[in-house]
C-alpha cells in the first residue's frame, strides 16, 4: 500500500500537469460521479441500512438525490462559473483588462462524517471537482459499510491520479494532517475542527468548518400547532436526530407547550405508529458509544419525559422523547444533542426568546414557527447563524442556490451550488496591461510633485470610476 507521501506526491504530480484545468476534463468527471451514484444505487442503500438502519426513503433523498441533484446544478453552471468576472475601472486603467480569474487551489483534503456518510462526503467533492482540484477523500470509520464502498467505487469510476480515498480512524487521519494540502473541508464535531484547525495552522492552510450547535426553533404567536408539530417532528426526527441541522430544542410559551406536546404525540404516532421501535421508517444510533452518551444525557437531564423516553441498548435504539421544564443549565443544554431527544423550554415575550438565542453560540440553522409575518421578521433581524428558516426546518439544506454553513462556533466557510465551487478556487485579480497612456502613468514616476499628485488623485477617484 502506498503511504500518504505517495499518494500526495502522485496527485500533486497530477495537478501540475494541468490535466484537472480544462472544463472537458471537470465535466467528464462529474459524469462519473453521477454516475457511480445512479449505478451502486443497492450498494448504497444497503450500507446505509447496515451502518444506521436508514429507511429507503430518508436514505435515497437524503443522501443519493441530493447528491445528484447537486452534480445536475454544478454541470448546468460549471461554464458561466468559469467565465471571468471583469470589474470596473477608472480612469488611469481604463484601457486595461481587468477580471478575476477562478482557479482550482491543488490538492485538497474532504473528511466527511458519519451521519449522513455519502451526502456530506460527496457534495464537496462536487464544489472541489468543479473548481479543478485534485482531491483526497476522507469517509468516516464509524459507518464502515459505506466507507468500504465509497473506497471500493471512487477509483473504478473517478480518476485515480487526481482522485484517492484514505480509509482509518482518527490514528490515520492525524497522520494523513500531517502533510500540507491546499484546502481542508472538514464536517463533524467542534471539538474536532480545533484539531484541524492545529494540524493546518503549521502549513497556514486554509480550512472549511462545517460543524454543528444548538440549532433553536422558536415558536411564537399565532399559530397553527398540527402543521408546527408536524413540521418540527419531521425536521427532528429525520436521521433520528443525528442531524447537525436538526432543531436541537423548542423554546415557546407554556400555552404553545402545552398545545404542542399533543400535537406532537398525535404527529409521532402518525409517523411511527404506536411502538416506534418496529417502525420501519426509524433509523438506529450509529454506536454504542453514541446510545451511551444520549442515555447519559437523558439520564442527567431534570426534565420531564412527557413523550418517548423508551431504550434498547442492544437495537441501539431510543424512541423518540420529547421533555418539558427544561432549565437553562440542564444537561440536555450543555452540548449538541445529536439524537432523537427534543427538550421544549419556555419563554413569556419574543424579546425573551431572542435574548435566549443571542446568550448562546451562534447556531447552524434557526427556524422560527409563527403565522404572524413579524415574529421571523424581528428574529432574523436580531439575531446571527448559518442560515435562518421560518415555518420549516431542514429542509432548507436542499437547495442547491443557498449557501450552507454556519457561522461562529457553528463553522465558517459554504458550500452547495455555485458556494461549493468558490470555496475551492482561488480568485486571482487579473490586470492585462498595453503600453497606452504612459504619459498618464507618467504621473506616478519620481520625482514627486503636489501637481502630480493632484492628477494622481484625480484620475483614481471613486466619483470618477462610477462615471466611467
């Protein structure tokens, strides 16, 4: 096996060939790509039923449609996202060729996580592939089934001098850190993008965080409780929870608690029928180290189980709970839930709410349910996080023309669509110079006068560059 020296040196090779330029060679590869989604569709699934217990329905939309529809947009967009981007000018350039220049960084390293494994692994080697880059990609060890797929099919249909997967667990990718890349993409916990954030600050690599938080949904005012509750139950529940943009709590008043825990029963029951652990459509915790940590959480938590609360620990299975009186300082508010566990705290005004957000990390997604157009008006105003949705949850993230990513504590850096394609590239100011208006340029040349510098001045003037 060729160590991770080699296969740097063998991709780095590559890309200063320039065979990852030209706009042939990055639709060709798309191509691939796509098709290697639509061909091991099975094989996929499978994995994902062997790794989380995913259903068909969350699996295939969640993870292989969205993939698809994201390479579709990246191959409908890719040559007007390579056309140069000519700016304005003034006087003193005016007969110069100015643009900025798209171009792919070199090689760069995509670690994805465990929770949707080929979604958030694939997505950005669509941006990376776009923008011409060679690529190194990292699976996630935790859901080995699909690791060994990707592993499997990513060299029989991509090529495999600009494109390799590293398999192995967090022993291989601090070895794997060690080297200088271009870009490191990284998606998965907080406290794993500062280890990234080390291994890339030696080589002043630049890094994309796209990690979790506490993403609120704040429910305020009027409003219809079923549509909510089924809306919110959904968006929760999805991945049984194991989502980083899945609503992490509920804050609303004690009158919406107490018509939503209801609502919310009927709604579960509707998706899940009346035992949720035969449900067909309720997907596993990954591990039992994951269960563990969820169950310890539930266990410290001083709320009330009002829904769910029912385990298995060798189904690796947790009903979905809902908890009332939460305080601020409950265990359950301390870190990221990262599970089918959904605590509603409460709150008497909209300002309160606000302040309750605004004390906290910046979130991934905020989402806010009420039928009175002011109340997401004033809490999008008000507050900051990745991206903000009023009346939905993650539905959101689908969008291929949205940027995605947080903001503060919730990471830095987007991707998806045209986002995925700027984070890879680098955006070369470009200035084509003849050898015209050198007496104008003569300005500029010792030595210095209060004259020239009084044309100088003029000729680079803002008021003039809007005339021109």
């Amino acid at each position: 096996m060729a160590s991770h020296s080699e296969v740097l040196q063998r991709l780095r090779t590559a890309f200063r060939s320039g065979v990852t330029v030209p706009e042939e060679f990055r639709r060709a590869q798309l191509k691939q790509l796509l098709r290697m989604v639509e061909e091991n569709e099975e094989s996929f699934l499978k994995a994902l039923h062997q790794d989380l217990a995913k259903p068909k329905f969350e699996a295939t939309v969640s993870e292989l449609v969205i993939v698809m529809n994201e390479v579709h947009y990246a191959l409908a967009n890719l040559r007007s996202w390579l056309e140069p981007e000519y700016v304005s000018k003034n006087l003193a350039t005016k007969v110069d060729t100015c643009y900025v220049r798209r171009e792919p960084l070199g090689v760069v390293l995509i670690i994805g996580p465990w929770n949707y494994p080929i979604h958030l692994l694939l997505l950005p080697l669509v941006g990376a592939i776009a923008a011409g880059n060679c690529v190194v990609i990292k699976p996630s060890e935790v859901t080995a089934a699909v690791e060994a797929v990707i592993a499997e099919l990513v060299p029989k249909y991509l090529s495999q001098d600009c494109f390799t997967v590293v398999r192995g667990g967090a022993e291989e990718t601090t070895a794997l850190l060690k080297h200088k890349f271009d870009h490191i993409f990284y998606t998965g916990s907080q406290s794993v993008g500062r280890l990234i954030l080390q291994a890339a600050a030696p080589h002043l690599t630049p890094v994309t965080l796209e990690l979790g938080g506490k993403c609120p949904c704040f429910l305020f005012g009027s409003l219809d409780t079923t549509n909510a509750a089924r809306r919110l139950a959904w968006s929760k529940f999805f991945n049984v929870g194991q989502s980083c943009v899945a609503p992490d709590y509920v804050l609303c008043t004690k009158q919406m608690r107490d018509a939503l825990v209801p609502a919310l029963k009927v709604v579960l029951r509707e998706f899940y029928g009346d035992d949720p652990q035969k449900s067909p459509d309720l997907p596993r915790i990954v591990s039992p180290k994951h269960w563990s940590r969820l169950m310890g959480l539930l266990g410290r938590s001083k709320g009330t189980v009002v829904l769910g609360g029912e385990s298995d620990e060798a189904d690796k299975y947790i009903a979905p709970t809902v908890l009332v009186d939460v305080a601020e300082d409950d265990a359950l508010m301390q870190e990221e839930i990262f599970g089918p566990i959904l605590p509603i705290l409460t709150v008497e005004t909209l300002e309160e709410g606000i302040n309750f957000i605004n004390q906290r990390d910046k979130p991934l997604a905020l989402y806010v349910f009420s039928d009175e157009s002011s109340v997401p008006n004033a809490v999008l105003e008000e507050t900051s996080s990745g991206a903000f949705v009023s009346n939905d949850g993650i539905i959101y993230m689908t969008l291929p023309s949205l940027p995605f990513g947080g903001v503060g504590a919730s990471g830095f850096g987007n991707y998806h669509g045209r986002w995925g394609f700027e984070t890879f590239s680098h955006r070369r100011a470009v200035m084509l110079r003849g050898w015209a208006l050198e007496r104008l340029n003569g300005l500029r040349y010792p030595p210095y006068n209060d004259t020239n510098l009084s044309w100088l001045r003029w000729t680079a003037s803002p008021k003039l560059c809007s005339i021109l």
